[in-house]
C-alpha cells in the first residue's frame, strides 16, 4: 500500500498505478519507502519522546515530595532532640523514648535509599533521553516558559547550523522563525505558557526556519508539552524536508512528462488506427468485386482464400474499432448522468444477438443510476454478449440482476457454462487476452469494460465454477 501524500500524488498527475509501466512502478515503490520510512522514523521519535518526558516529570515529583517529607521527619528529630536537653531532663528522659528516637533516624535512613534510587531511576531516564536525542536524525529541541531555549540536540545544530551554547537561554521565535509566523506563533505561546495546550499539538506543521546563516529551509514540525518545575516547557522535534521536496518535485515533473507522452502515445496510435481503416476499406471493396466479377473463374479453393481474405480484412477492421473506442474511454473526462437501467437493458436485449437454447432472464425492476452515459450501453452489452456466447450449449440460460448495497449498486451477469479455471480470472481482464477459441476475438471487450466501469469510481470481478458457470460482478457508487 502506497504512503497516503505519495499516493495523492500519483492519483493526481497519472491516474490508476496498475495502469503504470514497469520501470515507473519501480521508481515509486523506491520513493514510497523513503516517505514510509520517515514517517515511522518521526512516530518511534516522537513515542520515545513522550515517554521520556513523562518519566522526567514523574522523577522530579517524586524527588519534591520526597524532599519536603524529609524536611518534615528532620524537624521532627531536632524537635525530640531539643526536648531531651531541657532542663527537666528526669522528665523529658522519661517521656522521649529510645526507640521513638530510632525510629526517626531509620525513616531517615529509608528516605536517603529512596532518595539515592529516585536519583539513579533520573539520571538512568536522562542517559537514555540524551543517546535517544542525540543519535535522532531530527532537530529536538526545548524551549521554556519564556520562549527560550532550554536543550538542543546534535541534530538541531546540523540543520539549524546553532550550536547549543550558541542557542541557549536565547528565544526560540526571534531566531529560528521567519517573520511571517512570529506573531501567530507569539501569540498561540502565550496560552501554552498558562494552559500548556496549542491548536498546533497533534499536526505536523510545514513551515520555513531560518539558518544561523540566514538561509531558510523548509521544514516539518511537531509540538508537544511537559511540565517540569510548575512551569509549562515545550518540546519540538523539526525535519529538514528540503531534500522529500526536490524529490517531489522531480517526481512532479516526471509524471507531468510522462503523462503529456502518454498522451502523445495516445494520439498517435488514435490517428494511426484511424488511418488504417481506409487502405481496409479498400481492401474489402475489392475483394467484393473480385467475388461478384470473377465467381467462375476461380477454383473452390481460390474461393476459399478470398473468403479467408475478407474474414481476415473484418478482424482486422473491428480491431481498429475497438482499440479507438479503448482509446476514447482512456482519453475521456468522466460526465455522469441519470440512466434508467430497466429502460436501457430492454432495449438493449432487442439488439443482442440472440442464440438458440439460450434463455435471458432479468431478475427485477433495475434502479436509476449515475453513470457516463457514453459508455454504460458498452458495459451491459459486453458483459451480455459474453454470458450469451459462454451458456450451455444445449439449455442455456444468462441470468442479469442487482443487489441495492449501503454505498452501491451491485449488478452482476451470469451463465451456466463451462466455466473458468481461477488461474485465468486475472488475465480475462488484460489487452489481447482472450480465452475463447474463435478466431474473429480480439480481447478487447472484458478489458475495455473494466477500464469503464473503474473509470466511474466502480469495481469488476467474476466468480466462477467449473462445469457449473460463472458470474461477473460490477458495481456502481450510489454517490
């Protein structure tokens, strides 16, 4: 599955991937792993970030409770130490008890463990915060209550060229952000600062920063919040995208140029084949007037190949017609119309040819649907005339129907004949493929209505049983 932007892209300037050649297929796989693996690359980022910081502030609330409940157990014992240096020290020796005293000094003692243990848990959370920031690709960094910097990672100073002395205890906006989102930015700090929540959190916000050399740089941005000290803090993690674009672009262009020879291709195979069909013409014409003027002066055999001639000179013909109407659905701006399909499918049966032993059945009443209005006749019609050709031979029957689904009209076809080994379903659907024996098919009909009813936002499929018959299914979008 291709990344969702790249994705876009390809829909955009090309149309449908497995319509693509080869090479091109190979070149956007190489560039859906690029943006796959940076996007799995920012999210492992921007997780190990989340947890670091929730450790750190889970340490340092720890540490302060612990502190001011020591101070309170150290008052305590210079309180009960006090007391037994009074003057009334028969007194007080009997009311302080030994092991009160004990018991003080061991809580001590307990809360110094407890201490030394928050300490080592910190300083192992800021070992891994500082290797996991520090091997990052991405530019992480910190800033405070005041809108300066507070860490800054190896990686920032690559991208942003500022070194972390350089950069810190110096604001963030006035350096590193052009003036055109200074004030919108100044703006959304001031209710981070008090509330520690941004329209800006949970997007990735493009945007331009400025280099320590003055040069800028587009760049990804991602913002996220920790409160440490009682203050609200901010942490970004920013993305040097400079090189995804001028990918991008090229990829742009590439399309763009593939997409006007593609059409360059298309025009000239359209007035090629078009130019074809008149030398036919002439052909057949003269092989009519050899028939009619020469019937006795050729052999049966002579006859033969004339026949043979003319058969051959008719494939020939409705090839042509069939690639220039291939050609105009590819070529066609999609232009959906209200069809009635019971009105359509009753005319349409009048002009099928029909075959004896074969029964057409329609199930129901067909709905009104949307569709190209140019192209819906050549649809029912294909797929009829296959399911036709295809029945029993000695009791055929070709039944036609719909399933009303949530989001679609579901039509399908189907036949009782032989029916189709599953290791030809996918190449029915390809050029020149044809699995019928008669020589006069071009294997045209099944891809050229695939390409159709795909073209109007539905999909084809076919079922089939061995000795039992097959169904083609497609479906129309309701919207």
């Amino acid at each position: 599955m291709y990344h969702k932007l790249l994705l876009r892209q390809i829909k955009k300037y090309l149309g449908e991937i497995q319509d693509l050649d080869e090479k091109t297929k190979a070149f956007l796989q190489a560039v859906d792993r690029t943006y796959w693996h940076n996007e799995q690359e920012r999210k492992l980022l921007e997780r190990s970030m989340e947890l670091s910081s929730r450790e750190l502030t889970l340490a340092n609330e720890k540490l302060r409770l612990e502190a001011e409940n020591q101070k309170l157990i150290l008052n305590k014992l210079k309180e009960a130490l006090w007391n037994l240096r009074t003057e009334d020290s028969d007194l007080k020796k009997e009311d302080a008890k030994e092991e009160d005293i004990i018991t003080v000094i061991d809580s001590i003692r307990k809360q110094i463990i407890q201490k030394r243990e928050a300490e080592s848990a910190l300083k192992e959370s800021e070992e891994t915060f500082r290797l996991i920031t520090t091997s990052a690709q991405d530019a992480i960094m910190m800033i405070d209550a005041e809108g300066n910097v507070s860490y800054w990672n190896n990686a920032a100073e690559k991208i942003l060229g500022y070194k972390e002395d350089e950069i810190r205890n110096r604001n963030f906006h006035q350096l590193i952000l052009p003036e055109k989102y200074k004030k919108d930015f100044e703006r959304g700090f001031v209710r981070f600062r008090d509330s520690g929540t941004s329209d800006y959190f949970g997007k990735i916000l493009n945007l331009e920063a400025i280099r320590k050399d003055g040069k800028k740089i587009p760049v990804e941005l991602t913002i996220s919040a920790v409160k440490l000290k009682n203050q609200w803090h901010a942490i970004g993690i920013m993305r040097d995208i400079s090189d995804r674009l001028r990918s991008e672009k090229k990829l742009k262009n590439l399309l763009k140029e593939l997409e006007e020879a593609n059409n360059e291709f298309k025009n000239l195979t359209y007035i090629a084949a078009h130019d074809l069909k008149t030398p036919l013409r002439g052909i057949a014409t003269l092989v009519d007037w050899l028939q009619m003027d020469s019937e006795d002066k050729f052999n049966e055999e002579e006859k033969e190949k004339l026949r043979l001639l003319k058969f051959r000179v008719k494939r020939m013909y409705n090839l042509i017609d069939s690639i220039l109407l291939y050609l105009k659905v590819v070529g066609s701006d999609l232009k959906k119309d209200e069809i009635d399909i019971q009105f359509l499918m009753e005319n349409l049966l009048k002009e099928i040819p029909q075959r004896k032993n074969v029964q057409i059945i329609l199930e129901k009443k067909f709905p009104i649907i949307r569709f190209d209005r140019r192209f819906i006749k050549q649809v029912l019609q294909n797929l009829i005339i296959n399911a036709v050709e295809h029945a029993d031979e000695n009791k055929g029957v070709v039944q036609i129907g719909f399933e009303e689904e949530k989001e679609c009209w579901k039509f399908f076809v189907t036949d009782n004949g032989k029916g189709i080994s599953e290791k030809y379903h996918a190449q029915i659907f390809k050029l020149f493929r044809s699995l019928s024996k008669k020589v006069d098919k071009v294997g045209l009909g099944l891809p050229l209505t695939k390409k159709i009813v795909e073209n109007n936002g539905g999909k084809i499929w076919l079922e089939s049983k061995l000795n039992v018959g097959t169904t083609f299914y497609f479906t129309v979008p309701k919207s």
